[in-house]
C-alpha cells in the first residue's frame, strides 16, 4: 500500500500562489509567434538535455544542437538525451492522453531508454536500490511481486487525487521514485509524469519553462528531498521553488525578446550558420561544412543562399576562394 505524509504548510501555500501566479503571468504574456516558438524548442530540449544530466550524462547543450544539425543521434549518450526530446515532444502534443495509465507510464519508458535498456516497458523483476551521489544505497525499493499492486493504486491515486495540480505533480513523482517500477530510468520516467501532469492539466506555462534545468543545478538538493522518508513536504517545497525560479528567469528572457529580431524567423540551422559566420568572419564553406558534418553539401549551399538573399551575410570572392561575412544591422 503506498503510504505518504503531506501538510499544506504556510510555505506550500505561498509558493502555490507564487505558481498561481506566474501561470497568470504566462497566459497573459504577449510574446510573437516565432519567438516563443524558438524559445518553446529550447526549453523541450533543455527539459531532454537535463533530465538526462541529472543521471550522470555529460552532454552539453552545445554538443546536443550539433548533433542534432547532423542528424547524428547513435551515440549512447546521444540517444539518451534525444529519447528523452521525443518523449518531452510527446507530451506537450495534442497526441498524449490527459489521463495518467500504466499503458502511458510503459510508453513513456520505451520512449525514453529505447536502445539504451533492454526492458523496455516492462516492469523489473530483481531487487532494486536507490543510491545517493556518493553511489551510498540509501533506499531498497519494494520487492518485484508487488510491482503490479503498487503500479495499479499509483495510478488509481493519480485519478482521484484532491489537492493542487502542482502537488499532485509532485506527490506521484516523489512515490513513483519510491516504487521504483523499473531496472533503468525511473528519474527520467518519473520526470516525465509530472510533466504530463502539469501540461494536460493546464500548467504547461505553453512549454518554456524546463525545471530539469534547475534539478540539475541543485542535484545534492534534488536528492535530498526524494530521500526515504513517507514525508513528501521537503520534495513539493523543492519542486514549487525550481520551478518559480526557472519560470522566473524565462520571464526575463521574454521582457528582453519585446521585439523580434530579423534571425528570429530563420530556421535553426541558419540561425546556427549566421552565428557561426559572426563569429568568424570571411569563413570559408569547407569551415562551415565541418560545423554539419552529415548535412548535405547542397543543403548548406541552399541555406547559404537563403542568408545572403535576405541580406544576414554577404559573399566575397569566387569558386574555391569564396568566403562569408555578416551584415552588420
């Protein structure tokens, strides 16, 4: 039977206001179409890059768009992180059912460690522990044969919860790490439920705010808060709290993007491709190409035209001589 402790304390509430209100805040932020949905693809992919970080990948952002813009995703860590962008895709699209099931909590871990484990989707069947960074076990999850039992009234909780939808969000996550359901990737999956909760909900801040982000900047007070224990008031106060602050500096980020830049229509490869010129001017293609490895020379061609056609870079030279230069503005 799954047990917990939850007092709504004077901190609770504050911090509930504080998400009531940003949520508010959100709704009414006027922001221009291209530019949010710029800033929406970073966050999915931030939310992706730092869910897997938190369990120890060491990709960066930088190294994760490379990879993207070459179209390379078969390195371990590189699939780790670009499952997870599916899955984060997955439930900020109209295709995810609002209703949390075991047959979603299954698809969302065959989303994340496909290629990665080899249970995808299926429950483990050997004992488990959770370890702390110091690889310390501090917690025996259940015993396997009462996988089924705790899954089912996990679920059934998730329907008939009352409280707020942010502590809901975090309660399941917090017991869905103490289940412990699978062999691999129950800190991804349990990410992602609450996530899922959030966004069908109504609390998708429209998909800018990645609290992944903020989990793995304070990882030793992440793992702190899901320490063993029936008391989930430590977790829902880390929970509120990184997600106001990160829902705090993307706020910010918007007050600055009032007005929309010229590059904020381009595509994201050529916004990558007219920041690589800026940074190096008089480049040459063959410096360029190395940047997209895997993209074919034609494309990089076409974009290049495109840039110079709307006037972001202007070329100097001829055939093998040529070189590329930004437009001051």
């Amino acid at each position: 039977m799954l047990k917990y402790r939850y007092q709504e304390t004077k901190k609770i509430k504050r911090l509930l206001l504080e998400t009531e209100a940003l949520k508010i805040i959100f709704a009414r932020a006027k922001v221009l179409p291209q530019v949010e949905e710029n800033l929406r693809r970073e966050s999915l992919l931030k939310s992706a890059l730092f869910s897997a970080k938190v369990e120890g990948n060491p990709l960066s952002l930088e190294n994760l768009k490379m990879a993207l813009d070459n179209g390379n995703g078969t390195d371990l860590k590189k699939l780790e992180v670009f499952n997870l962008l599916r899955a984060h895709q997955y439930i900020y699209s109209s295709k995810t059912p609002k209703k949390l099931s075991l047959i979603l909590i299954k698809k969302l871990h065959q989303m994340a460690m496909k290629g990665v484990s080899g249970r995808i989707g299926k429950f483990r069947n050997e004992p488990q522990a959770i370890f702390n960074q110091a690889g310390v076990a501090v917690y025996l999850a259940p015993a396997s044969f009462r996988l089924p039992e705790l899954m089912k009234e996990f679920v059934q909780l998730a329907s008939n919860f009352g409280g707020e939808i942010p502590v809901k969000a975090a309660v399941l996550q917090f017991l869905f790490e103490k289940i412990h359901p699978f062999a691999d990737g129950n800190g991804r999956v349990g990410r992602l439920i609450s996530a899922q909760i959030m966004q069908k909900a109504g609390y998708s801040f429209r998909g800018l705010v990645s609290i992944e982000e903020m989990i793995d900047k304070n990882r030793e007070n992440y793992y702190q808060a899901l320490e063993p224990s029936r008391d989930t008031n430590p977790f829902i106060e880390f929970f509120l709290e990184s997600f106001i602050e990160q829902a705090g500096l993307v706020l910010n980020n918007l007050n600055e993007k009032k007005e929309e830049l010229p590059e904020d229509s381009l595509l994201p490869r050529r916004q990558e491709i007219l920041e690589i010129v800026k940074d190096h001017p008089y480049c040459s293609f063959d410096f360029i190409s190395r940047r997209f490895s895997l993209i074919n020379p034609k494309t990089l061609h076409n974009d290049l035209k495109q840039l110079q056609e709307k006037g972001f870079i202007i070329k100097a030279g001829k055939t093998r001589g040529v070189t590329y230069k930004a437009v001051s503005r």
